[in-house]
C-alpha cells in the first residue's frame, strides 16, 4: 500500500494522528470498538461490551479473551490498554521518545485514569461526564490498542530506533506487518490465516 504523506509515515499514531494513519494501520491493528461501516453503529470488537455509569462520568468495559498480538507478544489484556491509554496522555511516559500531538487526544484523553478490575475487566474514569467515550475508542479515532510487551521488550533496548518501529510493529490484526517497507514509498503486509483475532460478542 502507498503511504500519504512523509510525517505520517510510522507507526506513531499519537503523533499528529489522524484517518490517514487509520489506513496505515487498519489490516494490522485493532480497536477497542468497531464502527460498522453499513450501520454506523458501534460493535465489539476488542471490548466486549461497555457500560456507562449513571453520572456519565466513568465507563465499565468488558474485553474480549483470546486477542493474540503478532510475533508471540501474548494475549491483549487489560494492561495494554493501560499502556496504549498512556501514549496519547501522560506526557512522562517512560518509552515514548516524543510528545504526543494528536488532534483526537483532548477526546481520548477526557478518560484521566484507567482502573485495572482484572485482565478482562477495566473502568474508565473521566474528568467530567464523557458521552463520546466510545468514538474516541473506536475505528473512527486513531486510538488502536499497542502492545505493552512490545515497549518492555523492545523500546528499552538501545539499539531500537524509535521512528523505525514501522519494521517490526506489533498488531494483532488479520494481517501483519512484514518488513516490506520503504520509507515514504510503501508498506506491505502479510494475510494471516485468522481473519481476526478478537472475537465478535
């Protein structure tokens, strides 16, 4: 696939995410939740289901069981949302060599903490009634789930360059990245035999 422009041209999303990055990383990663592109309805897809409390002010999400990233990073759990929810909103953290500027972070950020029930259960606490929490977590935002393991494994290793994580990024999508990629010219990826990895509810 051609790529669109030079500075959306890794796999940083925080950094001045926007649509053009969702076709970059639509056959690899997945979200939270789907936008049904006949319906325009929200669907499961990573979460399972969510609840919105009744002061609209926090949501319960239920994860799917099951989700395996590429290149045996393990299961999706709780914890990479965790982490995925720390790219785009704390600035201090440990991993991520640049400043997150995407134009859905205020959205994605309105959730100020994550709170981990277990590894299948998480709720998110908002700063004040957040309705469109489900937008910022779907397909239609730029907030597709990362892997913890992957920042543990890898961005703390010196030799990783960090604006070359295009090469070895870790999805778990119905394709994956293949190392087939010239920078500023194409990016080509692999058909798994899954046609996805999170199962719908």
């Amino acid at each position: 696939m051609g790529l669109i422009t030079p500075y959306l041209d890794y796999v940083r999303p925080w950094i001045n995410g926007n649509s053009d990055h969702n076709i970059v990383h639509d056959p690899a990663f997945e979200w939270l939740i789907e936008v049904d592109a006949e319906t325009g309805q929200y669907t499961p897809w990573l979460a399972a289901s969510w609840d919105m409390a009744q002061d609209g002010k926090s949501w319960r999400v239920k994860l799917q069981k099951g989700a395996q990233f590429h290149h045996g990073y393990g299961e999706f759990t709780a914890k990479d949302v965790v982490h995925t929810h720390a790219l785009w909103c704390d600035e201090n953290y440990k991993g991520r060599k640049d400043p997150p500027s995407s134009g859905y972070r205020s959205g994605i950020c309105a959730v100020e903490r994550i709170e981990v029930v277990n590894d299948y259960d998480i709720v998110m606490h908002c700063k004040g009634p957040c309705l469109d929490m489900p937008f910022y977590y779907s397909s239609a935002s730029d907030a597709m789930m990362f892997s913890k393991a992957r920042v543990e494994r890898e961005w703390n290793d010196p030799r990783e360059n960090p604006r070359d994580q295009v090469r070895r990024a870790i999805g778990y999508g119905q394709d994956l990245m293949n190392g087939g990629y010239r920078q500023f010219l194409r990016l080509t990826f692999a058909r798994r035999i899954a046609a996805r990895s999170a199962p719908r509810a």
